[in-house]
C-alpha cells in the first residue's frame, strides 16, 4: 500500500468540490450504513429534487446547507485497497480565504476544481497562487460540471489551454488536468463512457498511485526545541521533532542561536531508547553536558540555518484590518515567539497575472512580499529548504488572531553587521551620578486634553526637586526629528517609535522623559514599553472626553477636521484606543492643570 496521502480540494465557489469528494466516498463504499441512510434521507430535502446530494457528507454546518456552500474546513479520513488519504475539503468564498489557507497548509497535493461552465475564474488563481505558497507541488485540475456542457471534448481543451497558461509560472512537480462531473460520478471513482475521448485514469485512480514524496532538500539534522525535560537532577532532555536529516548517539550538534557544541549521549523514540532517529519524529535528545537551550531554541547539526533579526518575508494578509508599515506583530516561526515590526512592503503580487504591484497598504486577501524585523535573532531557513524553519505566522497583538501567514524569501544580513556597543559608563553609573532612577513619562489622550500642559507643568515641579529631565513634545519633536514623516498611519507609528528609541537613549543617559503624543493605537503603546522596558514607562492617560477636547480646540484643528480639511484625525475620522490598563488617569475636565500635576508628581516621586 502506498503513503498516506494529505490533499486539499479548493476552488471558486459552488464549483462542486464538496459534492466531488461526497460522491467518491460513496461510491467507492467508504461510508457506514447510517451515513448513507442519513445521507439519502437529508437529501429528499435538499436542492436536488429528492436526488442524492453528495455535498451533504462533507457541510456539517446548518449555514453551509442552507446557503449551498461551504464555510468551514471538513477534514475526512478514508482508505482504499491502495491507500489512505486524508482530504481537506476548503470553502470558495473569498470571505473564507484564510479557511482556504488553514486546509493548504497540511496538504501534499491539491485538486482544485475549475466549472466547465466558466472556466478559469480570479479565485481558481488566487487558490492555486496560495497553494504553491504553502509548498504544495502536486497540482490536479478537475473540470468539473462536464455533463452541463454535454461532455464536450473542445470545450475541456479550452480549459486546459487556459490552466496550462496559468501554471507556466510555477515549477510544479506534477499538473493533471481531467474532466469530471461531481454530480454525476463521471471520472471520479471510475472511467466514464460519456467522453471516450479522454484517455487519462479516473481522480480516485490517480490519487491511489501518485508519488508525492519529496527529494530531501533540506541538508542536515534540523530539530526545534519544543520542551525541555527534566524529571528530575540526573536527566535533562530537549523534545521536538525532527524536522529534516537524522541524528546518532555520538553525533557533535549545535545549538542555536547561542552556538554552543555538545555530543549526544541519549536518543529516546517515543519513549523508547534507540540509537538513531529520523526526519519526522518525535524524540527526546540528552547531551553529555549543560548548553543554554530552551523552547524556540533550535538544534542542528550540518545544517544550513541562519540566525537574524531581519528577513524578507511572502505573506498572505488574513485580517479584516488592513497591514501598513510600521504595525508590530508577534511571528511564530518553528516554536519561538517573538515580537516582531513589519518594516516595508516592497510590492503585492496580483493574485490574477502574478505581476507585482507597488503597494503601501495590504488588503485582506492579498499576497505581499514584506521586509520583517524581530525583537531578538531568531533561526530560520528558506522555505524551499526546510518547510519548518520556514513557515510563519503573524499574531495580532491585541486580539490574538492570525492576522497573515507567509514564508521565509531570504534573511537580510545587515541586521548581523550590527553590534550594540556597550559603553564604559553605564547608565547606572549615570543614574546614580544625578541621584535619580531613570523612567519615561508616556502622556497619551486626544488632542486638547491637556497633555503638553500638565506634562509641562509636571516638568517645572521635578526639576524643583532637584531631578534632571527632558520634555518631548509631539509638535516640536515633529518640527525636527520627524519633520519627513505625515500623518498617514505607518508615519504615526513610525513617529512613535522613534519616540521610544529616543527615549530610551535618554533614559540611558540617567535622564527622566517626559513625553506627551496621542499615541492612538493599544499597540504601540504596547511597542513604547517593550522599546523602553516595561519596568522603565509610567503611562499616564489624560481622559478627557472628546466633546471637551472639541469645545477648546485649542489649535483649531476640530474645525477643520469637522470640515474635512485633515483627514484621519483622531477621535473625527480615526479612532482612539483607550489605554488598557495605565499606571494612573486624570480627566482635566475636573481638575485644574496645577492639581493634575500635583497628583502626578505624588504618584511617581518615589519611583524616580
């Protein structure tokens, strides 16, 4: 019996991809007695007028029956005489693309279904562009719907000639195109005698016998650390899976990014003590002595990994927020999780002709080629090389979701060029020459809350009691430093990060900052206090409402905003995030500027 076989069917919407796989279960006998009872009875109501209605096998959802399409992702396993397969069945809708994606990510091979009826559509494209994203290399065209154009053999090869076109820009390992009809059974478990022209193997007969099985292009032993094992003081082991090459006892590995060498003294193989492992399982590895590994930290041995901050990075955008530069971002790559800021879009690829577009704003749905900086040096590889040390997603800070999930182009070897230089004169050192613990004073509100005044008047009263500070304003700071960056929301962020580093700069210089931006968005905040420490920002949030803040428009900007003379002006037509949880909140509503600075100065003076 050959391999277990993972595959997706994909397509654009209503081109019969659930109905495809529900008529190759039953036909080929792979469904109990009650599935096919039940199928039978679900069907007198369904849209087929009391025929059987494949389809009903693979949508479970009441949504995906009522609307006669599919949603979620069905997963079915099922054996053959020759062979098992496990077959994700994936929606066409463009709403439910990163569905779509989630099913492709698993799959060796794709059948993607293209309607007789109307050839090959934008979304049949964008499927095919996002399967040979996630590496699938094994490509079957099924047209589909034959019986509604009576079989004809001209029309199939129109089709084909346009699929053919589509492809030549990829380096398939394989491509079928075969003409089918899902409804009628035509080809999918069985030759058919409606269209003798047809001289290739029926769907279910081609999936048995395929071989999809790659030739080892990842060099050397590559394994993720997922889990340190220590069940107690005479064992410490480091579990994960082995994802390309093999290990010995005795073998010299490297774990990185620290560079330590070590010997491996122990293999255990699903509990098991062996003396070799392979590419694809799960093992616990033992060295003859302590090497500074933990979870995300990968060991290798021959292997070709790198180790950088920066990559260049394909990815396609799931998220019904748009991405613009300067968004950060946590990226899972292998089992390391880290903070990560998209730098650039250097263009979006056009899921139609494949041409790529400048861009500066990415769309959910769209596929980008993006330049990425992370928080610490992570280890990676091409994704050609090595699919797990490869593959990423990006988290949304805030919500947790999954805002894109793409692969690794190429590491940028200018971030290892740099070395942070440490100096003589510690910031301690600093710290303790001006009697004072350095922190930054994050002012954040809307504009006329009365941040820049209290802000100032906060600044009058430290330096009163003999503290050393510096006071960044949002204005003055973009008069000078951020005089090249506008008002669209990658230069806000940007604007805010510079801050940040500037920041810290001077807190490293023993001085308090104190600074006063909007700072609309939870995230970069979040990004202020990882730039900083957490431990170094005290973020004070000015609440006024924003009818108070509009009453005084202090700069006329309201006005204008109101009038529509500034676009994107926060709490008009961009929005405000209120600070999760700030370390203290003042409403100038109701207290004067002097009481707000009094109660300030209270709150940290012991902190600094």
């Amino acid at each position: 019996m050959n391999r277990l076989l993972k595959f997706i069917t994909c397509g654009s919407v209503d081109d019969g991809k659930s109905t495809l796989i529900g008529h190759m279960l039953y036909d080929a006998k792979l469904i109990f007695t009650d599935q096919e009872k039940a199928l039978e009875l679900d069907s007198k109501v369904g849209s087929r007028g009391g025929e059987i209605d494949y389809s009903l096998l693979l949508d479970g959802l009441m949504a995906e029956r009522e609307q006669g399409i599919t949603i979620d992702v069905a997963y079915r396993y099922f054996t053959t005489e020759k062979r098992s397969f496990i077959v994700a069945d994936t929606p066409g809708h463009e709403e439910y693309t990163r569905n779509m994606a989630v099913g492709a990510s698993f799959a060796e091979l794709a059948v993607i279904l293209v309607d007789a009826t109307q050839g090959v559509l934008v979304q049949t494209r964008r499927h095919t562009r996002i399967c040979a994203l996630m590496g699938i290399e094994h490509f079957v065209f099924a047209v589909n719907k034959m019986d509604l154009i009576q079989y004809g053999k001209e029309r199939f090869e129109k089709i084909s000639r346009e699929i053919r076109m589509m492809v030549a820009e990829y380096d398939f390992a394989s491509v079928m195109i075969m003409p089918v009809s899902a409804t009628e059974g035509d080809n999918v478990t069985k030759k058919t005698s409606h269209m003798p022209w047809y001289q290739g193997p029926a769907l279910l007969s081609y999936l048995e016998e395929i071989d999809v099985d790659k030739k080892e292009t990842a060099r050397g032993f590559t394994m993720p650390v997922q889990r340190v094992c220590r069940p107690n003081h005479t064992f410490r082991g480091f579990q994960g899976q082995i994802e390309s090459g093999s290990i010995h006892i005795g073998d010299e590995i490297t774990a990185l990014p620290s560079g330590e060498k070590a010997t491996v003294k122990e293999i255990l193989d699903a509990g098991e003590k062996a003396t070799e492992a392979q590419k694809g399982h799960a093992v616990t590895i033992s060295l003859d002595k302590e090497v500074d590994v933990s979870r995300g930290c990968v060991l290798v041995k021959d292997a070709k990994s790198v180790i950088s901050n920066l990559f260049t990075v394909r990815l396609l955008w799931m998220d019904d927020s748009y991405l613009v530069p300067g968004k950060n971002y946590l990226l899972k790559l292998g089992t390391k999780t880290v903070p990560a800021v998209v730098m650039n879009i250097k263009y979006k690829i056009d899921a139609n002709t494949g041409k790529e577009i400048y861009a500066d704003t990415i769309y959910k749905n769209e596929i980008a080629e993006c330049d990425i900086s992370v928080s610490d040096k992570i280890v990676a590889e091409k994704f050609s090389a090595n699919h797990s040390l490869g593959s990423l997603i990006l988290i949304d800070r805030i919500t947790n979701m999954t805002s894109a999930c793409g692969v690794v182009m190429k590491a940028l070897h200018r971030g290892e060029n740099l070395v942070w230089q440490k100096m003589d004169i510690s910031r301690e050192f600093r710290a303790q020459q001006k009697g004072q613990t350095p922190k930054t004073i994050w002012f954040t509100g809307l504009s006329g809350a009365g941040k820049s005044t209290v802000a100032n008047e906060l600044e009058k009263r430290l330096v009163a009691i003999g503290k050393h500070t510096i006071l960044l304003d949002g204005d003055n700071v973009r008069m000078g430093l951020n005089k090249n960056l506008g008002f669209k929301e990658a230069d806000r962020i940007e604007n805010i990060r510079r801050v940040a580093e500037v920041a810290k700069l001077m807190n490293d210089a023993g001085l308090i900052v104190i600074t006063s931006f909007i700072t609309p968005y939870e995230r970069d905040r979040k990004r202020v206090r990882e730039i900083i420490g957490e431990e170094d920002v005290i973020e004070v949030y000015i609440s006024t409402p924003l009818e108070e803040c509009e009453r005084r428009d202090v700069k006329g900007l309201y006005k204008k905003a109101r009038a529509g003379e500034i676009p994107d002006f926060t709490g008009i037509s961009s929005g405000y995030d209120i600070p999760e949880n700030p370390d203290i909140t003042i409403d100038t509503t109701s207290v004067s500027v002097e009481e707000a600075a009094e109660r300030l100065l209270a709150f940290i003076e012991k902190q600094v």
